[in-house]
C-alpha cells in the first residue's frame, strides 16, 4: 500500500520499521516538530524523525493540521490509507478523510477501556490483569472509532510501564501488518458503550507515594509511574525514585523499614528492586543500599 505514517515517540518506531520491512511504500512521515533538549536545549529531532531520516524517507513536522495549506499537502501525498501511532496532533476531518481507505489508528488498549492519552499507565495502575493493542478506523471522536483487529496480553505481576510499552509497541507493528494484509476482510466492530473509561494524562501531583495506602495501591502506583515521572517519597532529606515493586510479606506502621528495601504499607508491605537517588542514575536495590544508611521509617 501507499502510506502515510504518522507518530513521534519510542513507541510508534518499531511500527514504521515494519511498514517498510513488509514492503509498503511510505510516502510521508508525519511527527511532532524538534523540540529542545539535554543541557544545551538544542532542538532535538523525535525518535520516529530520526527513524525516517535514518531510512530516508520524507519528513514533515507541522505545528497544526489545521491550516488548509497543510490539509491540501497532505491529500496531495494520494496515499491508500494512513497508519497513525502516537503522533500527538488532533487530526481534522479534511485528514481523516484524505486517504482512499482513511486512517487507521493503533491504540494501546483494549478499547472502550483506556481511550486517551496514557492507556499503559493507567491499566497498570488501576490493577488491570490484561491488555492489548486495537487497530481502529479514526473518527473525530477521542479514540471512539470502530474497531478492526484487537490483540491481547496478560499484564505480568512485576511489570512496569516501560516494559509494557516496548511489549505492546512490538504487539503493534505485528498487528497493524496483519491489519493492512487483510483490510478487505476486517469488519468493524462498533465500540460499546459499556466499559468506556479515560486515560487522563499523567500529573506529576500523583507521583508522591503514600505509604498509609494499600500495598497492591502502592505497587501499582510504583510500577505504573516507572519510569515517568517516577513514583517518590523523602529519605534521609532526598527525593528518591522508586522505579520498581513487588509485593512483599511482612507488615508494620506505614511507610516503616521493615530491612533493606521493603517497606510496610497502610496494608502489607513493598519491596523495592529498583531505585533512583536524586541526580544519579537508576540502580537495583542492592545497589542502592551500598553504604546508604536507611532510616527507620519513611516519610510521605
């Protein structure tokens, strides 16, 4: 097929990978323009524009789709359909409408659950034991389209956010080549109306850990914020990032030491396996521990 790929993050590369591995002709990719970063705050390229460049393929990074201008670039292109991954625009009706099969759009839940904009987040926090990633026929509404091919997977008990996302970012290219092979025969299948929920964007606000809180909520809340922005509480006077949990036997006063890195809860207890001192790179628990000197209690 003639295609027009549009994403920005980590996320959306391995998809425009596999496009192109499969043989369809990517005529344009659209991204997220340059954006200023590291300690110089130069303007660094996405992930999916140093991709496309990589493979040589055309880039464009408008601000809006919204000009007519760039609505009549882009239905220039003649693409048969577009795939659309995480590309961080609203595209208006003129650009759903511009491709001959319209636009496809790989989402990463098991839609009506998680429409929005941090699906993989969310699932883990709120105690999900499974989801996936849905292929769907864009429309104007937030992730309210029809369905074409969804594929699921079990949420494992120790996984966080950035395993999940690489997991579900593979199970998307997968899924969206086996899409496109077979567009003719997929019937959409009309989201329900039961079961909707919303993906609201991460606030750093949620971050602070509350030890008085359940264990499962705690571990939940650890992994699913890992690693952005990353779960915190104060130890010794220091902000310290909790990047990985289990759930631990034992029990004691919230937030209460109860030996290396597991911690009582309002309700059982977390071991941490992996954390982050300010300043300093992640580092597994035992590691972290070298030469630390743990208080006896911790702080909310």
């Amino acid at each position: 097929m003639k295609l027009v790929f549009m994403g920005t993050p980590d996320f959306s590369v391995p998809v425009l990978s596999a496009l192109v591995d499969a043989g369809h002709k990517v005529l344009c990719v659209y991204c997220q323009p340059p954006r200023p970063a590291g300690r110089g705050k130069k303007d660094r390229p996405s992930p999916v524009q140093a991709k496309a460049e990589e493979l040589g393929l055309m880039v464009r990074y408008p601000v809006s789709l919204k000009d007519n201008a760039e609505q009549a670039d882009f239905a220039a292109l003649g693409a048969d359909i577009a795939v659309v991954v995480a590309y961080g625009l609203i595209l208006p009706q003129a650009v759903l409408d511009a491709p001959k099969h319209g636009c496809l759009n790989i989402h990463a839940s098991l839609l009506p659950r998680w429409r929005g904009a941090a699906p993989i987040h969310r699932a883990i926090m709120e105690g999900d034991s499974e989801t996936g990633v849905c292929i769907m026929q864009m429309e104007a509404g937030l992730d309210t389209g029809p369905v074409l091919l969804r594929e699921s997977v079990a949420i494992r008990a120790e996984e966080t956010t950035a395993q999940l996302h690489d997991r579900l970012s593979d199970l998307g290219a997968k899924a969206i080549i086996q899409a496109l092979d077979v567009l003719d025969d997929l019937t959409p299948q009309i989201q329900p109306d039961e079961g909707v929920t919303y993906a609201k964007k991460i606030d750093k606000a949620e971050a602070q850990i509350d030890w008085s809180k359940p264990a499962a909520i705690v571990d939940r809340l650890i992994r699913g914020l890992s690693p952005f922005p990353g779960a915190w509480c104060e130890i010794n006077g220091t902000r310290v990032k909790m990047l990985g949990s289990r759930i631990a036997t034992g029990s004691g006063n919230a937030g209460q030491v109860l030996g290396g890195l597991k911690i009582a809860c309002g309700d059982g207890a977390v071991e941490i396996t992996k954390a982050q001192k300010q300043g300093k790179r992640p580092m597994e628990a035992d590691e972290f521990l070298r030469g630390f000197d743990m208080p006896e209690t911790l702080g909310q």
